[in-house]
C-alpha cells in the first residue's frame, strides 16, 4: 500500500503524536508498505531529514512556542502527492495539515483514516486564555472533523466514549499506540552512561529521582507533583525532582520551584532528541505525572518498558496498563502522593514486584501488534470499497470552511453570509451544503 500521513506535528518536536507517528511508519515500512510523511517544516529540522518525510511551509503558531502551522501546499509538493498514487490517507490531527489530508482524500476519491490523539476541550486555555474558543467549540470542532473521515481510530475506550458523547458517528476503532520497546529496554545504556548523565545534571548516584517527562504544559499537572515535593523532602531530603521536555509552563512552574523553596531540588533539562530520551528514562527511581488530559498516557508505557515504577494520577485512558499495587500506584487525592512517592523509592521489594509486572504488561502494547491492527484496518477499508464523495478543488475550502462555521459556531445562515465576505456566492451553494453537512 501507499501510505499518506498528515500530521501537524513531528519530529523534532517531542510528543506523543510524533512518536506514535514514527513507531508506525517504522512498522509499516518493515511490512513492505510506502510510507509518505506530510507535516510542516521546522527550523530545528535536520539537515539530512527522513527519507519520504515532506516538509510544508509554515509559520510560528500564534499560541504555543515551539509548535508550526502549515501553510498553503506549493504547487510542486502537490503535484508529488498526486503523483504517488496513495491508497489510504491518515490524518494525525485536525488543523492545517489535518485539512490538508481531507482536501487530497475528497480531491482524489481516497479513503481517510484519522486517529484521535487530543481531547481538545481540556486545551482550549491556549487560545486566547479560553476566551475565543470554548469547550463546547472545541466539542464541535473534534465532532465535524470526525465525521468527515472514513474511519477514526481512537487509542483507548475512554477516547471512544469521549468521541461517541460528542456525536461521532463514524466506525470507531480501538487501536492503543505501540511501544518500540527497544528504544527503552533496560540494556540499552550503561550504569556508566546513565551515571555521566546524572553527574551532568549535578546529581549524585543514590540521590533519589522523582521523573517526569513529556511536554512541560498545565494540562500535563506537573505542579500537582512538584507540591507534593516538599512533604516529600521532609523523609527524603536529597530527593531531586527532574523535568524532562519543553513548554509553555516552564516559566511558571521555575516560579512555583522557588514559591515552596525547593529550586535547588528541581532540575528542567529541556527538550531532548528521541535518541537520547531513553537514557532520560533511566534517571529516575520513580516515574511520576498527574495527568487525567491524556488520550493514552505513552509516557507510562515507555516508563514502564525502561523498567522504572510508576505513580500516577488514576485516570481511565491508563487502565488498560496500570492496576494499583499490580503494575504501578494510582492515587485519587493529591495528599496521598508524597507517601507513595516515598514508599516506591525505599521498598526494594514493591520496586522489584511492580517493574517486573509491568514490563510484562507493555508487551501487549508491542510496536508490531499496533502496525498489524492499523493495517488490518486499512485493508479492511480498501477491500469494502468505500471512497469520499468526490469534490472539485475549488470548491472544497468553501464548502469545509462554511460547514465548520455552521457546525462550530452555530451562526444562523445569514449570520455566516455576513461574516465569510460571499453571501451571493454563498446562496447559490447553501442547498449543496445543507444537503451534505
């Protein structure tokens, strides 16, 4: 099969989505399937990038550093994607590379698969700090983008209970993200290497580390753990807490480090490269996030593959991984944290007990059981013929443009005419999109 991937987000940028994307690239390739990249380009690329990785032109995002928005598609790249014959389109998320997939998918007649990786209505803070968009829009917004799709696949059952409250009613398939539990297995760094890298950090080799890592925002409640730092200290007072990622927060929480008076036991290191983010894994004694925002929660899986024990935050998008006391500790309440933080870093024994059974649960989330589910999909889609209405390019803009509009918004008709600048244009087009939103 040819394989086009759209996704507004990718390497260098550290996330979950761009990981998702690799592991299942890297997995489709090995099974002999073309496999086309589509995202915008970043000034930290590479200059030796990934072969079939195609780079759109873009623009900072207005609301969040470090992310790119693509722009409109050159007239050579779009003639390369014509040229490739795709058979299936994946969009990874819903903007402008999202749109960018579902303008080819109607342009060309091709089936559109898209994986929901985002509850938005827990994000719309970003934007405007929440007073343009609300959550109800962003309800909307995931609702109409799902439903223009020939399939959507959602990595737990919470994600397909949260898509099928909002009114989805496109076919839903479960499918959780695989690991490359190679990146993480626990001989892939020496004690020597991961004892440098502590030592980098300013920290010793029994110093006890409380870990997070992942992208430093304040729907990922990293501040809920480094409260529960100082209680901690008060039984562990070498403990550090170290912050591995980049984001919008950091300023703030470097203020609430200070705020509590425990600066010098918190350590942000940044963004690092994928290939390094292994070795992050094994500084710490405990893996720790507060998190409920998550659609699936890699970062537990990929701790837990490292070999390191895990606290978290109970949450359904984590269940499928996580018992309490079987595979990792949950709490409910944010004043049981620092007692379980301190039980896992000094009982050996619980240590021992939860690795062990928790490298043996990620082994259901295998990188190969995930790429043979998404193409059992892909198949499945291609064998039952079902193909996009076909739509002439000029006029698809309009018409996704008016039918988000409407659905988002909820303008009255005359309302919406106003406010795109072509209401006589418009008219002529109203019975065609009522028909067909």
């Amino acid at each position: 099969m040819n394989i086009g991937i759209f996704s507004d987000t990718y390497y260098p940028q550290l996330n979950g989505v761009a990981t998702s994307i690799r592991t299942l690239a890297m997995g489709l390739e090995k099974k002999g399937h073309n496999v086309y990249i589509f995202t915008p380009w970043d000034p930290r690329t590479p200059e030796t990038d990934e072969t079939n990785v195609f780079r759109i032109p873009s623009m900072p995002f207005l609301f969040l550093k470090n992310y790119r928005a693509g722009l409109l598609c050159p007239p050579h790249l779009s003639k390369k994607i014509s040229s490739l014959n795709l058979d299936i389109i994946h969009t990874q998320t819903e903007f402008s590379l999202g749109f960018l997939g579902k303008f080819i998918s109607t342009t060309q007649g091709i089936p559109l698969v898209h994986t929901y990786h985002t509850m938005y209505e827990d994000y719309v803070h970003y934007i405007a700090r929440g007073h343009l968009i609300s959550p109800e829009m962003a309800r909307e917004f995931s609702k109409f983008f799902c439903n223009a799709t020939t399939d959507v696949i959602a990595p737990t059952k919470k994600t397909e209970d949260l898509l099928l409250s909002y009114g989805v009613t496109t076919p839903i398939s479960i499918i959780p993200t695989g690991i490359d539990t190679s990146n993480f297995s626990r001989d892939k760094f020496t004690p020597e290497e991961v004892l440098a890298l502590r030592h980098s950090l300013g920290i010793d080799a029994n110093t006890p580390v409380v870990l997070s890592i992942g992208r430093v925002a304040k729907e990922k409640s990293i501040d809920v753990v480094m409260k529960a730092m100082p209680a901690l200290l008060e039984n562990l007072p070498d403990a550090k807490m170290v912050i591995v990622g980049e984001g919008p927060e950091r300023v703030n929480l470097e203020a609430l480090a200070k705020s509590l008076g425990i600066e010098n036991h918190v350590v942000f290191t940044g963004g690092k490269p994928w290939t390094e983010i292994g070795k992050y894994y094994k500084l710490g004694n405990v893996f720790c996030s507060a998190s409920v925002t998550e659609t699936q929660g890699l970062t537990f899986a990929e701790a837990m593959s490292a070999g390191i024990p895990v606290v978290a935050k109970n949450d359904p998008c984590i269940n499928n991984i996580i018992t309490h006391n079987e595979t990792g500790l949950l709490f409910d309440e944010t004043e049981e944290l620092p007692a379980l933080l301190y039980q896992i870093i000094t009982d050996q024994a619980l240590q021992t007990r939860l690795i062990k059974a928790g490298i043996e649960t990620i082994k259901e989330l295998s990188a190969e059981n995930f790429c043979n589910r998404v193409e059992a999909l892909y198949e499945k889609i291609l064998e039952s013929g079902i193909k996009p209405e076909k739509l002439s390019p000029p006029i698809i803009p309009l018409v996704i443009g008016v039918r988000a509009a409407k659905k988002i918004t909820r303008f009255p008709k005359k309302l919406v005419e106003n406010k795109f600048h072509y209401s006589h244009q418009l008219a002529k087009l109203l019975p065609y999109i009522n028909k067909n939103k």
